[in-house]
C-alpha cells in the first residue's frame, strides 16, 4: 500500500483513545512504526475467493497480512506485506482497507503483486476505500 505518511499518521490518531500519548511518540522510534503496522493490520479487509473441490463451488476465504516493511516519508510512504491464507485458484479478490475512511479527500494506492505481473488499485472515499479484482491471481 502507498500513501502519504499525514493521512495514515491522522487515521492511526482518530482511532486510538490515547491520542496525545500517540502524537508524542517520535515518527522514526520502532514504537510509532510497530503502532502503524498494527493499525494497518487492523484495516486489511481483504477476501479471496477460489474454486472448490466440486465444479461450481466457491471458497471463500479471510486473507491476513503477515511479514513485512515499510518506507515513512511525509510524501509517499510504502506498507509491503507477505499475504497469509492465499488459496490457490483465486478467481476474484474483495478488499476494503478502511483505515483512512474517516478522511474525505485521503487516496491510497494498492499495489497487486505475482511474480513479475502487478496492478494497481486507488482507493478513496468516492469508491469507499474498497474494490474488486477478478483474474489477476486466477491459473486456468
């Protein structure tokens, strides 16, 4: 996920009921950087949907983020993560990453990675920080 480090910086802050102990912390302290990731983790509302074992089954399954780092910059900062629980014969994906909803005019970028293939989706409240994917991880 790419966003700027102000829009996630004022998500994680409205979210928290010790907000001036948060705007304390320094932003380049393992501390803020661990608070961010969690509040992250939180937001990633993402399903996968895969083919079943019988012809026309669908299997639905919760996907969760797992290892990761991040780049902080005021501009751009970077959020790159390992994606637990992946099926294999993904046919669609539905993500809704709600951290920043609260922020009207707040737009991030969700990148897709496979290998060498990549697409990105922007997300913002005109689409409710939400999207769909059909066919990026989808093995005929």
């Amino acid at each position: 996920m790419m966003t700027p480090l102000y829009g996630i910086d004022q998500s994680l802050i409205a979210s928290s009921n010790v907000k001036a102990k948060l705007k304390a912390i320094p932003k380049d302290s393992a501390e803020y950087k661990q608070r961010l990731v969690a509040h992250i983790k939180q937001a990633f509302d993402v399903k996968a949907f895969s083919r079943g074992e019988k012809p026309q089954e669908v299997t639905t399954s919760q996907l969760r983020l797992g290892q990761g780092k991040i780049k902080l910059d005021d501009h751009l900062s970077v959020f790159i993560f390992e994606i637990l629980g992946m099926p294999e014969n993904v046919m669609q994906l539905k993500f809704r990453i709600s951290n920043m909803a609260n922020n009207d005019s707040q737009n991030n970028i969700l990148r897709l990675i496979d290998g060498a293939k990549n697409k990105k989706y922007l997300l913002n409240h005109k689409n409710n920080f939400s999207g769909v994917d059909k066919g990026f991880f989808f093995a005929p």
